[in-house]
C-alpha cells in the first residue's frame, strides 16, 4: 500500500566505525576480574593512554578549555569500574528491572535524558564483575516467580556500542537463554550486533533498534549508526531468530514529519526480512525535556535545531520531581494516531507497547 509518500534516494555513507576511546581510566580493583584484564589487554593492543583511578564515580581533570570540550573529551573516556551497587533500578515501561552493565553513551544525540541524569559525568563507564551483576539477576527472577521479570540492560548507555570492548552482552544473554522466567530486552542506535548473532538465546532476549526520521537522526544524532545501518542490523537480528523490537523515539512535530514518519515506516517494510514481521513490537516516545535539559542541552550544543519552547508545551508532573514538557494533547494525538496507522499498514501483526 502506498503513501503517496516519494522516497529519497539512498545515500552513499561512510560506515561508522567502532568506538575506541581517547583514554581509559582503570580502577585497580577492576584488574582483579578476567573482563578487567581483557579491556586492559585491549586498550594496550590499541595504543590508548590509560590511567588509575580510586573510584568510577569520580573523574577529574578531564582535558579541555571550555565546558563544550571538557564535554566532548568525557564522551571519548572510557572508564573501567566495579559495580558495587546491585540493587535495581525500577525501568518502566521498558521492564521491571534495569541490569546496570555499563553507564554513558559515545553517542551525541541533542535530546538525550542522560544530558541531565548522568549530570556532570558524561564519561562511559562499564563494569567488569558481571558474575556479581548476574548473580543479583537472579535473585530478582526467583523472587518474583513464575512472573516474567524482565530486565532493561540500556537505561543509562547503549551496550552494543561497547560490545567489542567488554562482551558483556553475551553474557547476559548466555545466562537469561537458561532462565524459565528471566527475560532481557535492551535497546541501541549501533549497527555492531555480528558478536551476538550466534549466541544461544532461546528467544529470550529482545533485540530492539531506535530508529525515526531522516531529519531527525542527520539533526539531532551525530556519532550514532546511519538509520541503513540500524536497518541492516535488525534484519541480521531477526535472521538470528531474537525476538525484534523498534522505539521510534523521540517523535519530533516538525514541518513536514508526515512525511517524514511515513517514509520512515516505508522503508522500514521495504528493508527488513518477512520472518521479521511475525512477533514485532513498536515503542513510541515523545520528545519531552525539563528546564534543566533545556539549560544543558543549549549550553552543550549551541547551534541545535532542537524546538524547545516552553510556551508550546504542556506540563507532565516528571518520576524525579521536575516538570517536564510535552506536546499538547492535540499534537499528541495527531503523532500517536499517525504513526500507529502507518505502522499497521505495513507490520499489521505488530504490538504497540505504548505512546509516551
């Protein structure tokens, strides 16, 4: 069925690369640990400057004149801890539980909520003792069966970005296929999922791509995987038999987002494999800020294209005792209705989890 919609024509784009940061912090006690090893066997083989550090939490010192660039640096930083807290985080409506594996993210998107939640410790961090980290896991499965316990491993970061460094995704992955009532579902704006496809992982583990619009992901995206990449990984996903997901998120009201979230959903039939369609599930997230992303996000990038007028929003009492800011219900609507009827269009047998 079409939309009336004309296709762009497909761009010739440099691939994007693995990450490999500019610096490395250790912390000593994460040498103790065999993926702590690994990582520093990794960063020697790479030639990458590393240093000790007393504690994950805390970096100093990071190199850079102005804010923008001490910003930008932490982004190239990879900071290499252990995980002592191993109480869960709640992670609704994702899951019931975040498995905390790593925190930070390489990636530069202007809208991003951890502008604010990670504060004023953009660094990425991942943590060497996942035995602990599992362990915990399952002490959260076994208390709440024969209920499904889901658990949400990119709340704070997104691991398939780190996925060549640490192998903790596999890991997760290795441990929930044996799980009667454990799940794993977690979410990424990278193309590098070649490690996972061969694992064993009984379908427990939901594999699921943030994808949007073309304006959105060259505006509002840079240092992720082109939308082609995310799309190509997703049909290597659904070709490994992972259950597959997509967050379109955030949904952005801009001058021609019809279009824009039409061709979206087009190509998204046109490019993924027919067996991909059978148990496919659709999140939906409106772009949303508080003042204090608003003061981040235009400090940190200057030149945004990014609508943030609280004059045109509706406030949304925030979970963390902020206002935040929506679009008003008709624009809600409006986006919502759209995108859930081009979705059906093309994958009528897909679930909608929820429009936020």
């Amino acid at each position: 069925m079409g939309t009336g919609v004309k296709e762009k024509p497909r761009r010739t784009l440099r691939p994007t690369k693995p990450f490999v940061p500019d610096l490395v912090y250790f912390e000593p006690d994460a040498l103790n640990y065999p993926k702590g090893q690994h990582i520093m066997e990794w960063v020697k083989s790479k030639d990458i400057p590393y240093r000790m550090t007393s504690s994950h939490n805390r970096i100093t010192n990071l190199p850079g004149e102005t804010d923008q660039e001490k910003y930008r640096n932490a982004k190239r930083t990879l900071v290499v801890g252990v995980r002592k807290t191993l109480k869960f985080d709640q992670s609704k409506p994702s899951a019931e539980y975040a498995i905390p594996i790593s925190t930070g993210c390489m990636g530069h998107c202007h809208y991003c909520y951890l502008q604010t939640t990670l504060g004023a410790k953009p660094y990425v961090r991942v943590y060497v003792n996942t035995p602990d980290i599992i362990g915990a896991a399952k002490q959260y499965i076994e208390e709440r069966a024969p209920e499904i316990t889901r658990f949400e491993a990119a709340c704070t970061s997104d691991p398939v970005g780190l996925e060549h460094i640490t192998g903790s995704l596999a890991e997760l992955i290795t441990f929930m296929a044996g799980e009667e009532f454990g799940r794993l579902r977690f979410v990424t704006k990278y193309h590098h999922v070649d490690p996972l496809l061969s694992l064993k992982h009984n379908g427990h583990t939901r594999i699921r791509f943030s994808i949007n619009s073309d304006y959105v992901i060259r505006n509002f995206e840079p240092s992720t995987s082109h939308f082609e990449e995310r799309i190509e990984a997703a049909g290597k996903v659904a070709r490994a038999g992972y259950p597959l997901g997509f967050i379109i998120a955030p949904i952005i009201w801009y001058d021609g987002w019809q279009d824009g979230y039409a061709e979206l959903l087009k190509r998204l039939a046109d490019t993924l494999p027919a067996e991909a369609a059978k148990d496919l599930t659709f999140e939906m997230i409106q772009h949303r800020f508080t003042k204090t992303a608003k003061n981040v996000i235009e400090q940190r990038y200057p030149k945004t294209k990014l609508e943030m007028d609280i004059a045109r929003r509706k406030q949304k009492w925030g979970r963390w005792g902020q206002f935040k800011y929506v679009y008003p219900d008709e624009q809600q609507n409006a986006l919502r209705e759209f995108i859930t009827e081009r979705i059906f269009e093309h994958f009528p047998e897909a679930t909608i989890d929820y429009f936020t």
